[in-house]
C-alpha cells in the first residue's frame, strides 16, 4: 500500500537525522562540510534523476546527448540518469514521492530535478544541501556569473532559501500565448498583432470559433492535474496573491483570484475556450485544430513539429487584465544535492555546473525551447544569435523574464494537498461552471487548516 505524504515524510525526517553526511531534514540552515575536489583518476559514480527523462522526444534526448558529453569531459564520474519512480502520464508529479521513498531507504539519488513549487518542502523537510556550505558561496556566485555569459538577474535567486542557494535554476519558462497565425488571418483578425489582453482574447477566440469552425483559446494549467505557476501569474497579474507575502495566509479566494478565475470560467461557458484536458488541448493546438493557447516554452519543439510545413507557428508575451500590468512568473525547475558522500557530492556538484553551462543552455533552448538562463548567448555568434534571429518566438519569453517575479512554493509538509486543493477548486469553476467565489473560498477554507503543517 502507498504511504501517505506525511508516513513517508516521517520516515524521511527519521532517515536523514540518522545521516552522518550534516543534512538537516528540518532545518534549513544546517552547516555541510565543505567538500574536497576530486582527483583526476578518482573514479565516482552518481545517479540524476529528472523528470525530463520520462518525457520522450527533444526532452530525453537533448537531456541524454547533455549526459554524453559531460562524461566525455568528466571520465572520473559515471552518471546514471533515470526518471522519476512511479507510473503518472506526468513524470513530473512524480517527483518527490520517488525522492521520499528513496530518502526513506538511504539511498537517495545525488542530483535532482525539482519544481520550484518543492522549494520550501525540499529544503525543510527533505533536506536539500545547501550549496553555498557544499562548495562555498564563492564558487556558487562563480557558476551564475558563468564563463562569459551570466545567469539573468532574476533567475539567480529562484532556488535560495533564507539567504543561501540550494537549486541551481536550471529549465523554465514564462507563460507564452502561441498562435496559428493563418486561423486568426482566416477569423479576419491580424497575426501580427495578437491580442494583448484577455478580453481580446477572449474576442480573438469568439471569432475564430464562429468564421472557422476551430476551438479558439486554451489556457493552460487551469486543473488539479496541473501545477499552479501559470495560475499564480495569472493571479499576480489582476494583482492579487495565491498566499500572502508573509507566507501565513492563503489568498486565493480574495476578489482578485476570484475575477481571474470568472475571466477563464466565462471563456468556456461561451464556447470561446473548449473544455479539454491539457493534452488534448495542447495536441489540437499541434495539429492546427485551436488558435491560441498559453503555454510554457517547453512544449515549443512539439508546436513547430506539427505545424511545420502546415501552418505558421507565432508567440506573443502574456495577455494581461485591463488596465494592469502583466506580472509573469516561472515554471520548471532547479537541480538540487542529495547526495550523502563528499565524493558524490562534489562530483554532483560539477554535474550541475555543466548543465547550466553556456554549452549546455544552447542546446536546451534551440533543442526544447526553454528559456537560456544565460542570456548573452542570445548575441553570441557562437551561441545562440543565429538561431534567435530564426527564432521569434524566444522574444516574449526573454522580455518577460527581466520582470520575472518567483513561482511561489506552498509552506509545510502538507504543500502538496494545498496546492492541489487550490487547483481542484480552480478546475471545478472554469471548466465545470461551478460558483467561483464560492468555491475558492470553500475550499481556501479547508486548506487554510494544513498551512505550517511540519514546520
């Protein structure tokens, strides 16, 4: 039988305590040991795991190609990569209970991919080395600085906790409203000025739908099934909180989550926004069958593939509510350490270092489509300059990041059930036409009572 979040989390806390490697499973600021640097012929073998490796196509085998040519500059260390435990459609929610049960066993994988909406749980609970103590503040600062390009300002931070850095960022995106551009040329609309606010989407959508018979807007990540970074945006965006600044109140059922949830609610009661599944949505938009959907530069690769040679692929930055600035926040993921040896974990942290490398961000963003963290390689004629400049759809999510605010994580053990929660009740108002306000505040609520929960 599967444990419970909280079975597995105690198990996990009592695992770690019984660690002589210095990681605190509930205390952030613990101090680790400064690790040596390996010998030239000191031989380690270290295990990453990633989410990406359970999605087939650029994902695996940018991810892959990465692994191969790390080991061919780095022959002392032997990566073995491997998706997360479980069997979900997406690997990705799959991802701490692969952690915890391995944690619980004493034999954690070294370097992990995780959502930044794990941050909090992954640093309190799960025990995450924090890397400023691993290999020094200095050399931390070092990698983001990079050899000649360095990491965006606001992507820096995204993986530090009270002060110290325990994720490497390492892949996201900012919400990117992709287009068909002949649909909307079809519904009598101008491609090259795709709508800019929501009631223009919202119009752009009618149209399409009444003068070409095709579904006209989709916003993503609007389900339990989903994570809420493109919801915390678009509640950030009508300038309210999912929780509040202090983290010591939810606010997702005040008036401004609330209204952007009646926005989306009412594009589906109008038939402007089909009700579909984010894989149907995001497979209609592939074949040509939806004209506009917001979505994470990640699926990029999957749209230029099927639309190519059919129909032409554009991308515009965010929509935003009238009158209010669009406050865009980041999806993906940072690489943390759990690995419990010196060795390991210094080898682990020069894998990290490689898959934030200049070399490594041109390969993900012209392969997948994500964002290069490091973005002078955009006007590097021996990066990514070439392929930016055939490239139009990097431009709204490189504008967005420079006033990136964080994806927010969820306090406690008990993160997961409120984020989830939240979601559950977004789903059920805009794609089940249940009340929103009263919704919200039901299940806000409800949750409300697990927030601090193992803290």
């Amino acid at each position: 039988m599967r444990r419970s979040l909280a079975a597995v989390s105690a198990a996990t806390a009592v695992v770690l305590a019984a660690t002589s490697c210095g990681l605190g499973a509930t205390d952030s600021q613990t101090a680790v040991s400064r690790v040596p640097e390996l010998a030239p012929d000191q031989k380690v073998s270290i295990v990453f795991e990633s989410y990406n490796f359970g999605q087939a196509g650029a994902w695996t085998d940018t991810f892959n190609e990465l692994i191969a040519e790390f080991e061919k500059t780095h022959p002392n260390i032997d990566v073995t990569a491997q998706k997360p435990q479980g069997n979900s459609s997406n690997p990705a929610t799959d991802t701490i209970p692969s952690l915890q049960s391995q944690l619980a066993a004493g034999s954690p994988p070294d370097v992990v991919q995780l959502g930044f909406s794990d941050l909090d749980f992954a640093v309190n609970q799960l025990g995450a080395a924090p890397l400023d103590d691993l290999v020094g503040k200095d050399e931390v600062q070092r990698n983001f600085d990079g050899a000649q390009h360095a990491f965006a300002p606001t992507a820096r931070t995204l993986g530090d906790w009270n002060g110290k850095t325990y994720g490497v960022p390492f892949v996201f995106s900012t919400p990117t409203l992709y287009f068909n551009a002949d649909l909307l040329n079809a519904a009598g609309l101008d491609p090259a000025k795709p709508p800019t606010t929501w009631d223009e989407v919202a119009q752009a959508a009618q149209a399409v739908k009444e003068r070409t018979g095709k579904d006209g807007a989709y916003v993503d990540r609007l389900t339990k099934a989903a994570k809420d970074w493109c919801f915390q945006a678009l509640v950030r965006s009508n300038g309210g909180r999912v929780i509040s600044a202090d983290r010591r109140s939810l606010a997702f059922a005040e008036a401004p989550a609330v209204e952007a949830v009646q926005s989306m609610q009412a594009m589906v009661r109008s038939g402007a926004m089909p009700n579909r599944t984010q894989q149907q949505a995001v497979e209609a938009f592939a074949r040509g069958e939806v004209g506009m959907i917001l979505e994470s530069s990640a699926m990029q690769g999957n749209f230029l593939k099927g639309s190519s040679g059919k129909w032409r692929l554009g991308a515009a930055a965010m929509p935003s509510f009238a009158g209010k600035p669009v406050v865009a926040t980041n999806s993906g993921a940072a690489l943390f350490v759990f690995s419990q040896s010196p060795d390991k974990q210094r080898a682990s942290w020069e894998l990290m270092e490689f898959l934030t490398s200049e070399q490594a961000y041109t390969k993900i963003a012209s392969k997948i489509g994500y964002l290069p963290l490091r973005t002078g390689l955009v006007e590097d004629p021996n990066g990514l300059q070439s392929w930016a400049a055939k490239n139009p759809y990097l431009k709204p999510n490189l504008d967005q990041l420079a006033n990136l605010e964080p994806w927010v994580s969820m306090p406690g053990r008990s993160y997961l059930q409120i984020r989830d929660g939240m979601m559950e009740a977004v789903e059920s108002s805009v794609f089940q036409g249940a009340d929103a306000a009263a919704t919200l505040r039901a299940k806000q609520d409800e949750v409300s009572k697990l927030l601090g929960d193992g803290q």
